[in-house]
C-alpha cells in the first residue's frame, strides 16, 4: 500500500519571511487597496498637514513631552486597527512622525483615510503639526548591470527586494535603496543620495544648495 507524503510546508520563522505589504496589515482589513496619485492625496480634504514624499506621505506632531506622545501612538493604533491598515510611526521625546504608504502599490485609498483619521486624533489631542520638518532619503544606485549590483547590496544590507529596482529594510526602518540603469563610468558605478522634503523646506535652504536641487515628481513607493 503506497502512502502519501504530506508536504513539507515551511512556515515563516521570522518578521524577515512575511511579504513586506503584510506588515502594515491587520486581520481586520479586507480587499485590496485602490492606488491613487499623489496629486489626488494632496489635494484631498483632511490631509493639509501631509506631505507627499517618496514612499507615501508624512507628517511630524509637536507633542511636548514622551507620555502624551505615547498615548497619541496608542490612539493611532486603535484606529489603524480598525481600519486594517497600519502607518509607519517614530515616536520621539517631544515629537511624533506618521507615514502612510502602501508597499507593491504607493498611496492608496486606505493611506488617505488613514491619514484623515489620523489628522482627527491630533486635532483631539490639541497636536501642533509641523510637516516641514519631515524628509525621506533614500540611497541611489547608478549601475550597468542593475540585477547583479542589486543582488550584491541586497545580500550585504540584508534588504529585501520590491520589484526590480528597490531594496528596503525588512522591519521599514532603514534608508531604501533604488537601483537605475546606467553605462559605466569609470572608476566605478557612481552611488549618491536622493532626499525629498516638502517645497517649504527648501525657502530655508542656502542659496547653492537650493540652485542645485531639482524639482521633481516624487517616486513614491515602487510597485
């Protein structure tokens, strides 16, 4: 009598295994998200203390001291919770800086309504918003031969892939990598840094740096 073998089935061991979209999912969420543009985020209702950024939107919250902010955090989560979707949170002593994005897709219909809420429980709070204090920055890679320098990087940071051009840290805490093609310029492919920041950053910027930046449409988060 032959036997079946059940399948060896190999569960996750670890935050590094779960596809990265997963990690700012609830069980509570259901569907998928709907992508929308960053010109429509912007200029939606609720969201004027938002900036769009590569990798979604952002804003940072004056809340004077470590306790309110925490209690602001937990306030956040209820409501991520609820709506299935989770932001990127960076509580500090007296600050606390919120991102929402969508990985595989950018902004989506849930970082709007997230951020809406989100912007709600500020206000309750009696939060003082300051988004022209947040930034993104990002490492870039000029490379002839983009897979094989992509693969290198992604083995030596210990970053996970999302398509082919993008390298983030497993947990969404350190710097992403984005790779582009690019013909080889000796001595070596050239590696520089990408930073977003919102248009009223820059009126503080010296003059050379602010001649030297270039205007242009944010990324945002690969697909």
């Amino acid at each position: 009598m032959m036997r079946r073998r059940k399948a060896n089935r190999k569960k996750p061991t670890s935050y590094r295994d779960r596809p990265i979209d997963r990690r700012l999912r609830s069980p509570n969420s259901g569907g998928m998200a709907t992508q929308i543009s960053d010109a429509d985020f912007s200029s939606a209702e609720g969201v004027a203390e938002w900036r769009v950024l590569f990798w979604g939107a952002k804003t940072l919250y004056e809340t004077g001291d470590f306790a309110t902010g925490a209690k602001f955090v937990a306030a956040i989560a209820e409501a991520a919770e609820a709506l299935g979707h989770a932001p990127l949170v960076d509580l500090r002593p007296d600050t606390v800086t919120v991102q929402v994005v969508t990985p595989g897709v950018g902004l989506s219909d849930r970082d709007l309504q997230l951020a809406r809420s989100i912007s709600g429980i500020a206000a309750r709070f009696g939060l003082k918003p300051d988004p022209s204090a947040v930034q993104h920055v990002q490492l870039a890679f000029d490379a002839e031969d983009r897979p094989a320098v992509m693969e290198f990087w992604r083995a030596a940071l210990g970053y996970v892939a999302v398509g082919d051009e993008d390298l983030i840290e497993p947990n969404l805490i350190g710097p992403p990598a984005w790779f582009q093609d690019k013909k080889f310029v000796p001595p070596r492919n050239r590696i520089h840094m990408d930073v977003s920041v919102p248009h009223e950053s820059t009126q503080s910027w010296p003059p050379a740096a602010a001649s030297s930046a270039t205007a242009s449409r944010p990324r945002g988060c690969p697909s």
